[in-house]
C-alpha cells in the first residue's frame, strides 16, 4: 500500500487553501493559494485532489508544510479514481 499521512491541511489556515499550479505568478516566481480539496492518497506522497471540479494530482511538501496541487500537468481522467 501506499505511504500516505493523515490528511492534513494548511498548518497556518486550517482551510483547504493549498499552493495550485495554474495561478502561480510567473513574473515573480512565486506560488499562490487557492481553494482546492485534497480526496484521497492514491501513492507514495502523491494525492488526488480537485480544483473547480477538475480532478488532479497533488503532493506534500515536507519543508513547507502544504499541498501542492497540479491542475496544469497532473490533470487526471474520472476512471482513475475508483
């Protein structure tokens, strides 16, 4: 099975605002919040999560506490959550 933590969302929030990658501020390089839900642990630190009903894959960052969803990259079809 999978290594999976407990889900656990932003330390600072408590709120299922996690980093997305389609607003991220290229100008200055740096990662923005958004509201997003983590549904569950589908591999080794690697989630299923949904983005404005798009479903994606999503990781822990151990550094810096949060999720990290990517709806640019990690795009995932319906069949392959069940």
């Amino acid at each position: 099975p999978p290594a999976c933590l407990p889900l656990v969302y932003n330390f600072f929030t408590h709120s299922n605002t996690l980093y997305i990658h389609s607003l991220k501020d290229h100008e200055h390089d740096r990662h923005v919040l958004g509201e997003a839900e983590i549904i569950e642990c589908i591999g080794d630190n690697l989630y299923l999560a949904e983005v404005n009903g798009v479903q994606c894959t999503a990781i822990f960052n151990f550094f810096t506490g949060a999720y990290y969803v990517d709806d640019v990259y990690g795009i995932q079809k319906e069949a392959a959550h069940g």
